[in-house]
C-alpha cells in the first residue's frame, strides 16, 4: 500500500518460503507483478496458483483479464470457458455465459482486422449459434462472406438477419 513494492516483494517471498503452497501469498505475488508491469511473471504465479487448484475462480478471473488487455483472444476464450465452467450459482453461469459470446465476437473482429477470415468466420458462427440476434456477429459474418467473394450468400445471412430482428441497422 506503500508502494515500496521492492519490500513487498521481499517480504511475500518470506512469506512464500515459509508456505510455498499458499494460494493467498501467490495471489499477492502475482498482484504485485502486474502493478509492477511484469505480466509474464504475474502469469507464472496464476498458474502456479491453477497447478494448486485448477478450479480457482479468483486465479481464473486475472487470467482473463490479463488476456483480455493483451487481445490474446485464442488464450481468453479458453479462459472463459473454464471460468464457465467452473462458476457455482445459475445467475454467474448466465453472466459467464455473455462474456463468452463477447469475447466470442471480439475475437471473430480481431480475426477479420487481421485477414484471418477461416478464424473470424468460425467465430462469428459461434456467436450466432449461442445468440442468433446479435445483431454485430451478422454483420462481421456478412463482411467475412464478402472478402471471400460470397456476396449473394452475404445478401441472403443480412436478409435473414433483418427478418428475424428487423433492425435498421441491418437494412
């Protein structure tokens, strides 16, 4: 709290030599290498905390997000759906679940700036099967089906689209 984070360091390897299996230690490790910009560390330490206890909800949750600012979205959906996986009551499964289909689409968009069209057009497909109305995935989907030359199939996904769901956008 001091940020004397050299000292902290210091004293939660003491900690850690004392309990090298102690989960709340390597959580303030790998705490202490993210507000020190050392991601790769603080990546160790979550999995090292994953070896412990592979269903780790906080542990899962930093993975995530780490992934998340980094845009690895291969490593963040698979994240997600162990976090999915593993969350206890119904209402955090179904908001685990739209992180899932963000990330999802965020993915299919990251693949389609980067003209990987097979991964954003897999994508996309995904999101439509967990959520057909999303209006967004249609529209990535249809842009993939148009750099691959399918505009007549891109017409007919967009009309279909707009039928379903009449959005203006669409139109």
């Amino acid at each position: 709290s001091e940020e004397d984070y050299q000292k902290a360091r210091e004293y939660y390897q003491q900690a850690r030599d004392l309990n090298p299996r102690n989960i709340d230690v390597l959580l303030s490790l790998e705490g202490l290498m993210e507000k020190t910009g050392r991601i790769a560390d603080a990546l160790r330490y979550i999995e090292e905390i994953l070896d412990l206890d592979d269903e780790n909800l906080t542990a899962l949750y930093k993975k995530r997000d780490i992934f998340e600012k980094q845009e690895k979205w291969d490593d963040l959906v698979l994240a997600q759906k162990t976090i999915l996986k593993n969350e206890h009551t119904e209402k955090d499964k179904i908001r685990e679940r739209q992180n899932l289909v963000g990330y999802k689409y965020e993915y299919g968009r990251y693949s389609l700036e980067n003209g990987d069209l097979e991964k954003a057009k897999k994508a996309f497909r995904t999101v439509l099967r967990l959520e057909k109305d999303l209006i967004p995935a249609n529209l990535g989907l249809a842009e993939v089906l148009l750099q691959e030359g399918e505009a007549e199939e891109a017409i007919n996904l967009l009309e279909k689209a707009y039928e379903q769901t009449s959005s203006m956008i669409v139109l």
